[in-house]
C-alpha cells in the first residue's frame, strides 16, 4: 500500500509565516474554527447544554510524519487484527495471561466470566481496532523532529484499543480542515483530496457486519433488524465522531444505554436472536462499556445476554479482553509472538515496535523495578485495563509501586518503558482561548477493522489516514477525552 | 432542464410517524441536530460566545414542491439573470425608475449617486442571485396543500435579490439530514444525492469572476490577487453560508469590514487596480451593504473607490439597484418587460409569476389603496430597499399608508398583493427548545449567476436545488436572519 505522500512542506509546523502578528494568527484561527465547523467537526454541550456545539481542541498546522517508520506501522495492521483475533480465541492463553489480574480486578473478571460462558468461535465478530504509537529515537533522547534524520525514527506501541475505538470519524476531516488554514497563508498548496478513508473503514465495516449477520442468520421479515449502539447513559463526548460512523455505516440504527436495553431485551430461544424493544438486532456496537463505573450489575446481565446472542458484537467480550495491557505485555515477552504469527518479517516488524514492559508481580522483574524507581521518568505504570487515562508517572509511579509492590494488586499492573517522543512547534486552538504557541509531541492511531467467524476471516483491512493527537510536550497524560490533546492532521515528509 | 424529481413521498410532512410520542420525536430531533452539525450546518454565537455554536432553525421534514410550477421557476432564472442585467444597464430606464425614491431615501440617492460616476458598460460584474416565490393557489384562498391538485398552484414572485444573497450554502446539505431524519423513521428512501448544486454554482460564479479578471487585467506577478469579501464590522450570523462559498471558491481571500478596507484603500492611478492592504483585489464579495445602518459616511467613499476599479464587483452598484423594489414594480406595468425581453414566452411565463404592484404616490394608484385601507390582510406594504424585512402589514399597513399619503415620502412606498401560500404540517426544530408542530407555509429561493462585461455574457447559469425557508402559517414577517424562518428542504411531488 502507497502511502498518500503530500508535498513536503516542513516549514508549515515551523511557524514560518510571522503569526507572532497577533492578528494574523487570530485570523488564522478563525479560518480552522470555520472551516472545522464547516467540514462537521464539532463537540457537543453537556446537558443541559446540549444544543451548544464547540469546536475541539485543534492545533493550527499539520504534524509532520517521516515517511518510512509510517509506513511500517502500516502495513503491520491488517496483522495486528488477525493478532488480535486469535489470541481472542485461544482460551487457554488468554485465561491464563488474565487470570492473575482477574483475581484482584473484578472488572476484568466479570468480562472473563462471560468470556467462558460463550462459543467464541461459532459466532460472528466484528472488530474496529486502532492501534496508537508514538514515534522514537534511537538514542532515546527528546529533541526537535530533524526531518533529515527519518532513518534515525522508529514508531513504539503504545497500546491497541479494541473497545469503543473513537476518532475514525473526526481525523478524518482535519486533513481539509488544515488545507484551508495552509491555503489562507499562502502554503504550498497540499494535494491530498479529503481523506475520509477511515470512515469508510468503520462505516463499510459496521455495514460488512451488518450483511454477514443477514446472510448467515436472518429470515428477513417485516422491519430490517437494526444495528444497536450501545451508549452512556449520560453525556456522550464524542457524538460527533459517533454519529459520522453511524450515519457512514447507512444501516437502520437505534441509540441506547445499558439502562435501557436492559428494560427491553430478550434472547429468542428458538435461534438466539436478539431483540431489543421488539426489534431483531444484527450488530451491537459499544461505545461505552471500557470502565467499571459503565456498568451496573443489571448491565452486566444485559452485557452477558447481547454475548450470548448471535448477533455480531463490536467488539465480543473475546476481542475486548485480547486488548488488555496484560496481553500486550505478554506478547513482548520472547518466543510468544511466534504462537500467533507465523511469519517472521512480520513478527520482526511487530517486535520492533514494541517498548520494554513488565509484570511487577514476577521476580524476574526486580531489577527493572529498582531501575523504575531510581529513574521514574523513564517508566509508565499501567493498570491493565484498556483505554487511556488511569496511568502513573513519575512521583505517582513510585508511590503505587511501593503499594502494590508484594501483593497481589501488583498483577494488575504492566511496568513499561516510556517512550519520549521527538518535539515539534505548533498552535494549539481551543474554544474560548486565544491560540498558544506550544512545544508539542504526537501520536499516531493506525485504523483497523476485521470480520471473522472462529477462524474463518471475512474481512481484514486498514486505513490509509492516521488519527494524529498532539499535546504539549511537558503534559504527561494526553487523552482528547481529558481535554489534554488536541486533533490534528499529518503532513508526511 | 430536469427536475432531481424524488420517489413521491408526500406522507412525511403529514406527520405519520406517530410522532406523537414525545420520545421518538426527541430522538427524531435529535437525528436531525447531529445531522446538522456533521454536515457542518451550524450558527456562531455572538461575541464574546463567538466560539459557541448551535444549530439553526430547521424543520424536521422536508417540504412538499409541486413539480410543474417549480420547474417553471427554475425555467425562468437564467431569463431573470440577465434581466437584471439588462436593466442596470439601461441607465436612463434605471435612473427614471428610481429618482422618485431617491428623492426621499438618502440610501437609494447615495448609490444613485455612485451608479451616475462608473461606466457601467466597461467593468467585469458578477451577479449572484436569488428569487424568491411563494406558491399561490388559483382562487387566493389559504388552506393546506393538497398534492392532487397540482394544477391549480402557481408560483408568484416575491422579490429578486442582488446583494449579499445568502443560503446558497446551507440550503444545500439540508437535504442530506433529511434524508438521515427520514432514514431514521425507516422512511422511504430520498434517491438523491447531497445537492451541492447551488454552492458549487456560487463558489464557481467567484471562480469564474476571478479568472475573467486575471484574463482581462491582470499581470500576474508577486502573489496571486486576492477575493475580498467585505463583511459587516460585527456580528456575522451566517458566517456559515459565507465561508462555505469562499471555501467552495477555492481563491485566496481575505475577509474585511468597511472599515478596515478603508483604512488601507488604494486605485492603482496608472491601471484602477484595487490595492488593497498591498494586495491586488482581483473580486469584491459583499455581504454586507444592503442597508442604511451598514455604512458610515466614509464608508461610502470606500465603496465608490472599489466601483471605480476594475475588480470585478458582486453586485456592481448597478446590479444592486437593479434589485429594488420599485425596479420590479416598475416591470410590472403593462409593456415595460417588453423593452427587455424579446422572446413572448418568457415574458408570459415571467408575467404569471407578477403580483399586483402599485406606486402608491401615483393617482391610478387610487382604487387600490382604497382597497388595501378597507382589506388590509390582502395587501404588504414595502419600503424601496432591497432584502427582506421592513415590510408593513394589517394595522401598521393602514397607519404606514395614511402617514405617507400625498407627501414625497409616498414615492418609496410599493403596495402589493399578498400572497397567502397554501399550508403543510410540519416540526419546527429550534435550538433549545422541544420541538414544535406547525401550520407552515413556506418560500422557496432559485439561485441565480451571471458574470458579463457590459453586452458580453460571460457566463449566465440557474442552481437546480432550491432554497426552502419555513415559519408558522401564523407569523407574518419571514426571514432566516430574523429568526422567524426555519431552512428546509423539498421534496418534489
């Protein structure tokens, strides 16, 4: 696959176009709050405020991107999905690796009780992945993006998300977005026409779903069966992202929470069927669902039914799990990798994405943990769960390992090496804000989507655009969730 | 021409999807506000909330257009473009027409004054247009529409407008989020693509303009000549709609008031280039200057200085004048059309879209006015000046027209038939409110674009989707800006 290489233009991040204008560079700003509103990019109020809309935080230039590590990351993404997929079904892996955080996380727990209640493998699965990375130097020193160093880059793993995976939708028109800014300042004009690729990904992919489901199990009478999103119950962040997919996907859908599908669900127990307000659901697409605090103990009745049922899940129980840090962990760990992927150009690539990373619980990792706890800047803490958010740095890293430290809680934790990305001059633009001048760093979110039944892959496919978020150098958690990141676009060069 | 005649679905503005439903009409509204807003359909606050948006007025439903009258119309825009044309070029008929105005109105004397300095016949102008109809049903009485009776309903004129034409923008998406709204209630599917027609038929009338200016003028050399879009000092409403058509452009532009073009004017002595902030100003755009308030008295000599250059202007003074009220009472008269339009058909055609019109300062206008004074609720009384607004109805008619009668002041005056289209059901969408069913009746607008330079026609072409603005049967006084009108869509049956 050809990456979508744009003219080089490495002085747009520079700041070359004198914005210290005050002026100029409002005006700037108003030409991307415009045309970010214009292009349907938006966040909307929290209740009461919910007819409010607001721009979210964006930077005002593209990030620039080194060809060849971007490339790399990838084409490793159809083999991420396949990855994925199956070690969500081999059982005994996967009890395994969990089964210590498991037993000190009742999260993880619930998720594996259902796991072991379902045939994972005589159903349909759909999974919307997104694998993040930021980029790394060699020498592991943070310094200013040297676009004549490329070689000297490589792409690190941060995490794979396979639960409620946002931003398909957004990313995808911030590429216009900045097209406009550069445009208004006279840059060199940037041919790439509006990538909306990964919307189509996640669209095409509920949509693929959505007809597998038909195919292998509907009878089709009266009504069409509906695709079920699977929401908060109270405000929803990221409609808009949200709303883009649903509206792309162009299947018949219903929003509801947990609360709600719990009022009205029932398994048809001649065939499995589900239904939901006396409507035959063909596929379930959660977003919400990652975090304890989502789920009641009703939901998790409601959870367990939606598993249990032949519709197609995004993702099952199985695909969430395998995208726990436990997992990712254990697939560092030498040898593993080579259970699931046969070949070793790929298993080489994948590997070389991979930082450092440790089970505190495990003896092995004592000298790791006292180099932790010498150097804590070097080192990020992570609970197991997937998502953002939730991790230790720095003072907070050592506070939580002398905690945990020879207790059980310790194996829910992943010890991983941190990766310290280049730097790079931008805007950042936020409602209500003036623009600031900012030292940024990124990161870059690969799209995946895949449609299996068991071992019989249906579809297996990326996306050509990345999501990038770009925050200031000197915040340590980033997360567009947290208000700490902005969206922005790439420029490769 | 034909028409993008849709699968005949007239049931959806009947409100038969048991809306009734307090839930599924949120939830129905609630489709409509997010598909609005991806479509990137939205309002910007006023400052200092200029970073807060909201969703304009919108229906829930599209509205229902007969397909024989509306094609007549849209048949008609090209003959009206260069109507228009035509008569702001006729000076004598021009200044004839208007003097009596003009003799009591600073506003129509002040652009008469700007008119008689230009040589109209030797400038690049570009007109982008807009009329206005409402339908009328045969025998004058208001009662619902009624799609099997197609033959009787006609569209009559409501005015033409030359400056500062707005919605071509959004009118265009609103189709797309009724077809979601539509798709959501599993309505029969709208087989029409998002019609883009009008925006792309003004982003490249300013294409067009600009590149007639560089082919007649300029010498390009240095940065390319810029779009200037002259704006009001404050608060743009529909900023939305503007930038919309820059972005659709594709020139480089700058956006100014007046005010800050007058602080940094100049007419090149040597070509009557406009230089602008040291650029050269290749088109002026103005979305702004069609009311007295909108121009301070230096103001004015900004304007005069950019009619004098050779930038192409949108509208040239003589379009805007060409847009008054008394201009269309005046092609009204028996005969008058025939000085401008040679094909008999058209003018036929043209002449069933006429309502009565009467100068009130003159004696023949006698009979008539009587007949306003004692039947008020079938006449509107407008003031000169072009847009909307201003207008005087029922009470306020009889008080506007006993004030004025005999003095000079009556010669601004234009007492016309008032149209009573028939009504449609219908839910008004509005932010911050539960939405609300209605008694509608609605307007519809032809987009218009016409670049000549003097007898030579560049370029003369019609939009083929329509502009739909909606309010309560109720409400007199119409209008986006105003608050009273929500933007729609059709539906053609």
């Amino acid at each position: 696959m050809g990456l979508p290489l744009m003219d080089s233009q490495p002085e747009v991040t520079k700041c070359g176009f004198s914005l210290n204008e005050h002026e100029k560079l409002s005006e700037t700003a108003s030409v991307l709050k415009d045309a970010a509103a214009c292009s349907g990019i938006f966040l909307r109020g929290l209740p009461p405020n919910q007819d409010v809309l607001l721009t979210p935080p964006m930077t005002l230039f593209p990030v620039l991107l080194p060809e060849q590590p971007l490339q790399r990351i990838l084409d490793l993404q159809t083999h991420i999905n396949l990855l994925q997929h199956r070690i969500a079904h081999d059982k005994s892996f996967l009890v395994s690796t969990l089964q210590g955080a498991a037993s000190v996380d009742p999260f993880t727990r619930n998720l594996l009780h259902i796991y072991q209640q379902v045939d994972v493998d005589d159903q349909l699965e759909l999974g919307l992945i997104r694998s993040d990375y930021m980029l790394h130097q060699i020498d592991g020193k943070q310094r200013p993006f040297d676009i004549t160093k490329s070689a000297e880059y490589s792409y690190k793993q941060v995490e794979v998300n396979m639960q409620c995976v946002g931003l398909a939708g957004l990313s995808a028109m911030v590429n216009g977005v900045h097209n406009q800014v550069l445009k208004f300042l006279d840059g060199k004009k940037v041919d790439r026409p509006h990538a909306i690729e990964s919307l189509e990904l996640y669209g095409g992919g509920l949509r693929l779903a959505y007809e597998a489901y038909l195919k292998e199990y509907s009878t089709q009478t009266g009504r069409p069966p509906v695709l079920l999103i699977v929401v908060h119950d109270g405000f929803e962040f990221n409609i808009n992202d949200q709303r883009l997919i649903e509206f792309e996907s162009k299947l018949p859908a219903i929003r509801r929470s947990f609360r709600q599908i719990g009022q009205n669900i029932r398994l048809d127990s001649r065939n499995r069927k589900l239904i939901v307000e006396e409507r035959e659901v063909a596929v379930v697409y959660y977003r919400t669902g990652y975090a304890p605090s989502q789920y009641s103990e009703e939901d998790w009745d409601t959870r367990l039914m939606m598993e249990q049922s032949k519709a197609v899940k995004c993702p099952t129980v199985a695909h969430q799990l395998s995208g726990t840090k436990k997992m990712q962990q254990e697939l560092a760990r030498p040898g593993v990798l080579q259970q699931f992927i046969q070949d070793a150009n790929v298993r080489r690539s994948l590997t070389e994405t991979f930082v450092g990373q440790w089970d505190i619980s495990k003896k092995e990792a004592e000298d790791v943990i006292q180099h932790a706890l010498d150097n804590p800047d070097r080192y990020v803490l992570k609970p197991n769960r997937e998502g953002g958010g939730n991790n230790h740095f720095r003072q907070e890293l050592i506070t939580k390992i002398k905690e945990v430290r020879g207790t059980p809680e310790a194996q829910n934790y992943i010890l991983m090496e941190l990766i310290r990305p280049p730097t790079q001059e931008n805007y950042l633009v936020q409602p209500n804000r003036e623009p600031e001048a900012a030292i940024t760093v990124s990161e870059v979110g690969v799209f995946g989507a895949i449609v299996a039944k068991g071992a019989k892959i249906l579809y297996n496919a990326s996306g050509r655009d990345v999501l990038i978020r770009c925050k200031a150098s000197n915040i340590l958690e980033g997360g567009f969730a947290s208000g700490n990141s902005c969206i922005s676009s790439s420029c490769v060069v």
